[in-house]
C-alpha cells in the first residue's frame, strides 16, 4: 500500500514538476533561471522539489561554488535559516578516480557497478563521515539530511557567502596548530582520516577552522589509512611553511597522531 502510495506521489510531482517546466518556470520554492539549468538532470530537480515539499527547505536561490564532481547551492529553510545543497553530479566520471577510497574500507563492502551507484554511494559516505565527526565534536558543517545525490547540511558563511577557505585567508601559527588538532581529533575520536586534508577544505571562521569535503575519509582499518594521513599531514605543513609558519616536522606529527 506505501509503495502505490510513493508511486502516485512521485507521478504527481513529476507531473506538476513537467508543467512548470514547459512555463520555463518553477515557483514552487524555485528562484526562476538560477536551478534550473543544464547541470541539473531531472531526478536531481524533483529530489529538490520533494524536498521543498517535505519542508526540508523552502526554496533554492542558486549555485555558490562549482567542482568537477559536485555544486554548492545556497537553500534557506521555513525559519529562514541558511542550508548548504551539496549536489553530486551523476554525469561526472571524476568518481572512479574515487574508488580507491571506498574500496578497502570496511563499511562500505559492497560496491555495485554503474556510475549512479557509486555517486550515491560516495554521498552516503561523505553524509555518514560528517554525522560521526559532528557527533565527536569536531568542527564540520552538521549533515542535516540526505537524499540520493543531495545532501544537506549546514552553511558555513553568511548570507549565501560562504566562509574563506585558508587558502584566501590571513593565517597564523594558531591557525596551523588548530588544523594538526583536527586531524588527530579526525584520527582518535571519529576513528577516521579526511583523505583529502589541504588548504582548499578548510574553512576559517570567526569560530576557528571548520573542515568540510569528508567524501574521501576513510575508517582507520582502510589499508591505506595511514598514508592518506601522511599525505594529509605533509599537505597542510607545506601550505603553512609557504606561508612562513613555523611548523613541525611532518613525521613527528604523524607519530603523534598514532600513538
């Protein structure tokens, strides 16, 4: 009985999404002109609108940041507060260079073939990565909700500006201890390492850091997880050497973080 009810529910907004599309319009929580465009498939807007919908958001204004494998766009939900739309784009081929991130660890053992299963796979991967990080206390944007290639979470910026990424920002020699801190933070309480650590995913705020992009953290029994915090600890070190910072030897670091 709940399927035929979730067949006529999906038929209907399918029906009413066709509509307003042939409108060149959708002003159901839809900003005209800014979501609707050639990045965006069809499943990818009506999983939108159901979540305009479900009350998860009120309405989409538009992208705020672009990468090979996904878009940033700014939401605000029914009590006006900022929500970050982290759309995966199904049409990429950018997720097998992924693989090697999922393939080995332990929580994601089956890994079904097709470029949409992996992309689902890896936004399931990075939503559960942010919950086990924002359950520890460690300082990410908190998942708020996630639906096949569209996860939710908090913005980190204000009025749909994001935050600086360390990269365009001031630093400091705190700044570098704070960012080593969240890596063995990563390591000892959420049993993880990002994988993907560098100047580019790190968020400065008026808070202190906040890291984000956790699709490529993997669990501490990944064969290869120790190297991927070697990488990451030897990235960050370079940034903030460049940089003039004082900072400590990489392998004193790692060693540190392990122990």
């Amino acid at each position: 009985m709940s399927d035929d009810i979730s067949k006529k529910l999906e038929s209907k907004i399918n029906k009413k999404l066709i509509s307003k599309m042939k409108k060149k319009q959708l002003d159901d929580g839809f900003k005209k002109g800014k979501v609707i465009n050639e990045v965006l498939d069809k499943p990818t807007v009506m999983t939108l609108y159901k979540m305009i919908k479900d009350h998860i958001i009120a309405y989409v204004n538009g992208a705020v940041s672009a990468g090979k494998e996904s878009l940033l766009f700014w939401a605000v939900d029914e009590k006006n507060i900022d929500i970050a739309l982290k759309i995966y784009l199904i049409s990429t081929s950018n997720f097998k260079k992924r693989e090697p991130y999922i393939i080995g660890d332990p929580r994601f053992l089956r890994l079904k073939k097709g470029t949409k299963n992996l992309v689902h796979l890896w936004a399931r991967k990075e939503f559960r990565n942010l919950s086990q990080c924002h359950g520890c206390g460690i300082p990410v944007p908190e998942p708020l909700f996630l639906s096949h290639n569209v996860l939710a979470m908090e913005f980190i910026g204000e009025n749909g500006t994001p935050a600086k990424i360390l990269l365009e920002s001031e630093i400091n020699e705190n700044d570098y201890h704070e960012a080593i801190s969240i890596l063995k933070q990563l390591y000892k309480k959420a049993k993880l390492v990002h994988g993907d650590f560098s100047e580019y995913n790190v968020f400065k705020t008026k808070k202190g850091l906040v890291v984000f992009d956790l699709g490529s953290a993997v669990d501490l029994r990944h064969p290869n997880s120790h190297e991927f915090l070697k990488r990451d600890i030897n990235n960050i070190t370079r940034f903030f050497s460049k940089r003039g910072i004082s900072v400590n030897d990489p392998s004193e670091v790692f060693e540190d973080i392990i122990k």
